[in-house]
C-alpha cells in the first residue's frame, strides 16, 4: 500500500476537477487517502517515473514529448518535484 503524505493528498484535492470535472470525488484529505488507495494512485520523483510508469502501464502516449506528459489529466504535479498519477 502506498503512503500518501499530505503534500500529495492536498495536491489531488485541490486539483481533482482536471481528472472528474463533473464532480469533486473527495471532499477532504482523508477522503483523498481512501481514494487514492482504491485506485492505486502511485506517486513518482520525476518527469522520467512519469515516462516509465506510462510506458510500463502500455499507455499509449500519442508521440507526447517532454513535459507534454504532463498535461495529462491523469497526472498531478505535487510542486516539490513529485507527480502523483491516478487513472481515473
């Protein structure tokens, strides 16, 4: 199981509305915790484990390059470096 410290629970709640923009899924960082457990958000040290995880889950990137990973919905930058990623 994965231990989502508070930086990465505050980041999803604030931001959860790029991934469900027709309704916010959790509504405080206990919520968010349960949540991301029972999708099994992973939280990365790079825009490279970015890459990697995509690559290793078969997703097909449609020739995205660089930072364009990470504008995708599924993936949220925590600010200090970290991304958490959750398939919705």
């Amino acid at each position: 199981m994965h231990e989502f410290d508070d930086a990465v629970l505050q980041c999803f709640l604030d931001n959860q509305s790029q991934l469900f923009p027709e309704e916010d899924v959790v509504s405080n960082l206990e919520e968010a915790e349960n949540f991301l457990e029972e999708c099994f958000a992973v939280v990365v040290n790079s825009v490279d484990e970015v890459w990697e995880y995509f690559e290793e889950e078969g997703i097909d990137m449609d020739g995205a390059s660089g930072e364009e990973i990470l504008e995708a919905d599924e993936v949220f930058d925590i600010g200090d470096g970290r991304y958490l990623i959750v398939e919705g």
